[in-house]
C-alpha cells in the first residue's frame, strides 16, 4: 500500500489505517506512574535563618499545588507568628503526649524545644495526591531521609555564614549565646550537604529566584521515568 501525495489530515487515510489510528487512539503507550506520578514528599531544610519560612510563604503566594505541612512545636510563639499557620504551639506536656501516641512521623529538640511532623496530615494529603511539603531543620531532614528514603530533600542555603549571622541578628529574637549556638550548628549542618538531593542558594533579595528553582526541581522529579514512591 501507498500514499500519493500529501494528506490534510488523518480521516484521509486509507480505511485499513484508519482503523489502526481508531483501534489506538487516546492510547500513548507511557505506563500510569508517568502518566499520572505519585505525590511527593518534599523536605526543604537548611540552617536556621536560611530563609525557610520565607520561601514557603512564597511558594504558598504563588498559589502552588502543594499541602504545606504545619509543624508542631513546644516553643513560645514569636509576636508576627500564628497559631496553626506557621506553627502548632502546644505545651512541652502536650508535645510529649504526641510523641507518646506515635502521632509524629518524625520529631526533635531543637535548640531547648521541640518540633515534630504530624503524621495525619501527610496521609491525608497524599491520599488527595497533593505533593507534601516539609518544612524542618537538617536534623529531621536526616530521620526524614532514613523514614522515607524516596523523599525529595532541598537544602537551603545562604551565601556564607556572614550572611546567615546578619539575617539571625535582624531577626532581634536571640541572645548572643543563641547566635553562637546557632552560628556553630549551622557550620556543623553543612556538613550534611551529602544526604540532600539538591542545594538551593537562597541569596538575599532574590527570593524569586529561589522559588522558581524550586519549582523547577518539583516539576523535573514529576518528569521522572521512574517515579519516587513516597510510602508511610
């Protein structure tokens, strides 16, 4: 069989071809994890006043399709914090008492406190097929890597430590031993580099930049032709 000249379109094919085009079509041969790709569980981590907050507000402004998860924590609420948005503050009592009741998928003492993952949210939203975001210090993220090892990990960086001390002293919320503390974590923190799957520079001024890094990261690993599989 041939073809004589060009063809406008596939009904001006002969009718055994037709048949094959209508036997195939809407078929594209991909399998249903590529067609369709689980959810993710995305960490972005980094050392303390790297900008983490920040970038999650920015990612929830730009209105992604995200579950961003709420964490809890046994710490004091700061003055511009909110209750339920950027933490759940409970009592140390009450922290422990989750912890007891195997509610958290992961937890630690941070700095005097405690901050831990609520389990219920992550199942929830991955039986919506929302990507989950976490966000959680280089501590979590290392239990995070050995609880779901498929889970995609960011690391958030700064410039240099020069910079990462002069965004904790704007924040005006630590003495000058918590600076120390925290300055002498963050050099031991980046020595984690290695358990995270990519490393995000969060320069100062630039936020938008990072968060379409980020968003091309998400969307890269959507792309995969073998997807992470991010069970609980």
């Amino acid at each position: 069989m041939t073809l004589n000249g060009p063809l406008a379109s596939v009904q001006d094919l002969p009718a055994e071809l037709q048949s094959l085009v209508d036997h195939v079509d809407g078929v594209t041969g991909l399998p249903d994890n590529i067609l369709h790709p689980p959810p993710l569980l995305i960490v972005i981590s980094g050392p303390s006043g790297v900008g983490k907050d920040t970038v999650l507000q920015g990612l929830q402004e730009r209105q992604m399709p995200f579950h961003f998860v709420v964490t809890a924590t046994s710490r004091p609420k700061r003055p511009t914090e909110v209750h339920g948005r950027d933490y759940f503050f409970v009592s140390e009592e009450e922290f422990k008492a989750m912890m007891d009741g195997g509610e958290l998928l992961e937890y630690a003492l941070v700095y005097h406190h405690y901050k831990g993952i609520p389990k219920q949210q992550v199942r929830e939203a991955f039986k919506s097929g929302k990507d989950v975001i976490l966000r959680i210090d280089v501590q979590g993220a290392e239990t995070i890597r050995r609880l779901v090892p498929e889970a995609v990990l960011i690391f958030l960086a700064a410039a240099d430590l020069r910079e990462l001390m002069e965004r904790l002293i704007e924040r005006k919320t630590e003495t000058v031993a918590d600076l120390a503390k925290r300055m002498a974590t963050a050099r031991a923190e980046m020595e984690k580099i290695h358990l995270f799957d990519y490393v995000v520079l969060n320069r100062e001024d630039e936020l938008d930049a990072t968060l379409d890094q980020i968003i091309a990261i998400v969307k890269a690993e959507h792309a995969r032709t073998h997807p992470r599989q991010c069970w609980l």
